[in-house]
C-alpha cells in the first residue's frame, strides 16, 4: 500500500502489518478500492481523467487519503455510509494532492465484518451546477472546423490540428517550433467571466511536450488596463499528461477584473526543434 502526502493534511494514519494479532485488540473490517470511474455529458468535455486517489469517511469520520489502488483496515462494523472524495494532483504536482471540488461525492452503504474485505467499484461525474464556459461543447478538442486558440504578439508559429499525436478522439492541437518559428504565443479566442473571491476556477488540459510550456492568464482591467500572469510551468515529458490548472488565485488576485483569456507560451532553448501537442481543454466553476 503506498502512503501519500496531500494537501490541507497535517499528517496521514500509517497502518503497519503485525505477524500476531494482540487479542484484546479489535479486529478490522477491510475496504478495497481499485479505481473510480468517471462519465461525463456532451456538454461538458471529455470524461478521462486522472483520479489518483480515494479520500475515504466512513460514517463521516475520517479514515485516509489513499493512492489506488488500496485495501486498508478499517476499525469499524456493521451497517455503515463509506463516503469517497476523488482525488487529483492540483497543477500535476505529486505534492499538491487534494479533493476535486467539481466531482461528485460517491457514497456507498455497506455492511462492514471483522476480518472481511468490501471491493468498492466508485463511479464518478461532475456536480450538476458546474458551467464550463470555454464552448457550447464545453471544451476544445480540435475535433471541430476552426480552433479556438489564436496567435497573438511575437510569436513566429501557430497552433494546428494534427491526427498523428492524438490524447483522445481524431484530432489533436499541435505547436511546432524550429530554427525559424522558434516562439509560440497565443490565447483563447474567447473572453471568460469568471468568479472572483476565492471561488473555485480550474482549468483541465492533456499535454505532451518535449519542450517547456507556459500557461498563464490575461485579467481585464476597468480602463483597458490588461495584466499577464504566467500560472503554471508545465516541464517536458515523453508521455501524455492530464493536469488541473488552478486558476483559482490567478482570477480572485485581480477583484476589479472584468474578464479574463487563457495564454500559452513555449519556446526553444538549447533545442533545435520542439512540439507541444494539447488536446482536452475546458475551464470548470460554479
């Protein structure tokens, strides 16, 4: 079983293997979790995700967060509410491990006996009251005519629909950058009018890189002013990665901003080419 640090955690319960069983020590019940599954509607983007981890009450007390998949011991019995939170790595970095605030609690009503173990199959889907603004598909996925993500300022490239790397689906965006289109710049095409005051603002994006990556945020000011943020280094890979951007500080920094673009910036440095490959892209709030 492997043990995991998580965000807003001061510590995790470590449960040891022992060869003898004291016995006036009670005996646990055991819960097994493999995976969540995830579905979604047309109108809210893809339904891949990466959950890691289950963040596991039982009867709404705290038992662990839990990299799956698990089986843990639980001191508990009879009939008993285990309620599952979906866990994912905030801005995919292992160390920023947390609850995701747009997916649905799952709960499961069991029995639980000394000694015996309940396999959990927890399925999963976004709240009912999250909008996602990016589109009326609620995502870009390079799958329709035209891109919703334009060059803009120096950049010497643009980005283009390709069917060679593909996250998901037929179609994928694609950033190439050589010795004479060595920079990328570019932003959604749309504006987003987001929540402010520490609501909740994140942005999912599946990306392969083998160049460093930048995504950042425009806030609109009263008066024309335009303030750039870049949020989020993204480092290079050989594989695909999903990452939850959040944009939540990023949006809630700027309380007379108006509205709001997404940008992403790449650029060569030692490299003499580069390729950034992004597929999946929604914005998520409530």
């Amino acid at each position: 079983m492997k043990h995991i640090y998580l965000l807003l955690i001061p510590f995790l319960f470590f449960f040891q293997s022992c060869e003898v069983i004291n016995p006036d020590e009670d005996i646990p019940a055991f819960i097994k979790i493999d995976s969540i599954d995830f579905s979604s509607e047309y109108d809210e983007g893809t339904a891949k995700q990466a959950i890691y981890d289950s963040w596991v009450y039982v009867n709404g007390d705290l038992i662990g967060a839990f990299e799956m998949p698990f089986e843990i011991p639980v001191l508990k019995s009879g009939p008993s509410t285990i309620s599952i939170f979906p866990g994912v790595k905030l801005n995919g970095i292992s160390g920023l491990r947390t609850i995701n605030p747009f997916f649905t609690i799952i709960e499961e009503d069991v029995d639980l006996v000394a000694n015996q173990t309940i396999a959990l199959k927890p399925k999963s889907k976004y709240k009912d009251d999250i909008k996602f603004p990016w589109n009326s598909r609620g995502e870009e996925d390079f799958e329709e005519g035209g891109i919703s993500i334009d060059s803009i300022g120096n950049s010497s490239t643009k980005i283009i629909k390709t069917t060679t790397e593909v996250f998901e689906g037929t179609g994928s965006g694609y950033i190439k950058l050589d010795a004479g289109h060595q920079t990328f710049y570019g932003e959604s095409t749309e504006y987003f009018v987001l929540p402010q005051s520490g609501a909740a603002v994140v942005m999912e994006i599946n990306i392969k890189n083998d160049v460093n990556f930048i995504i950042g945020m425009f806030a609109y000011l009263p008066g024309g002013t335009v303030v750039s943020n870049d949020h989020l280094g993204v480092n290079p890979g050989d594989d695909w990665k999903k990452l939850y951007v959040n944009f939540t500080e990023a949006v809630s920094n700027y309380p007379t901003a108006i509205k709001y673009k997404v940008f992403f910036k790449a650029s060569l440095g030692s490299e003499e080419e580069g390729n950034v490959y992004l597929d999946n892209i929604k914005i998520m709030h409530f």
